[in-house]
C-alpha cells in the first residue's frame, strides 16, 4: 500500500481540528477518516536545527513506511515527535505499532 504525503498548510491545520490524537512515550499522532492514505509529520523548531529536524522526519517517514501495512483504514495522518534527548528508529517503530493496535486504525 502507497501513501501520499500530506504538505499543504490548510490541511494540516483541518487535521488538528477535526482529528482524534493517540498518545505514546514519544510520539503523538492525529489521524481523521479520508479517502486515500495520507501523511504527514510535524517536528517544531524546539526539537534543535535543521539537521536534527530532518533526521527526525527520515526516522519517523520509513517507521511509517514499515507499520502502514498494519493499518485498515484510510486515514489523514500527522506524526508529531515528542521531544528527547536521543531519537532511535527502532523507538519510533514501536511506538507506532503500539498507537496503531490500541486504536485499531
């Protein structure tokens, strides 16, 4: 399954109105029913310089890529990282699959 990602302004900012939020350790993610499968990842400048922020993003994008097959439905999808002091993929993986499997998306 392919998803597309999700990049204009106005969508992110329906998607923090409308959308329910699941919680974990290090990631809190916002999701909202939608026709295709589509994602996007939010990280503030609070979690450091750019270097660290796009580092993050690959993380989060192929822990996505890897837990996608997990879920049903179709869904609108925002990732957003908590801030720590070390962020592992493996981590982030978890994470993932634990949110996807108590929220049954």
């Amino acid at each position: 399954m392919k998803y597309v990602r999700l990049k204009k302004q106005s969508d992110f900012q329906k998607l923090f109105q409308k959308g329910k939020r699941a919680f974990s350790p290090s990631l809190t993610l916002v999701y909202y029913h939608s026709e295709k499968t589509t994602m996007g990842i939010s990280v503030g400048k609070k979690h450091g310089k750019s270097v660290q922020r796009n580092r993050i993003k690959r993380l989060l994008r192929e822990a996505f890529r890897l837990c996608m097959d997990e879920i049903q439905g179709k869904y609108f999808i925002v990732l957003i990282p908590k801030v720590e002091k070390e962020y592992s993929f493996h981590t982030f993986k978890r994470h993932l699959q634990w949110i996807i499997k108590k929220e049954n998306l």
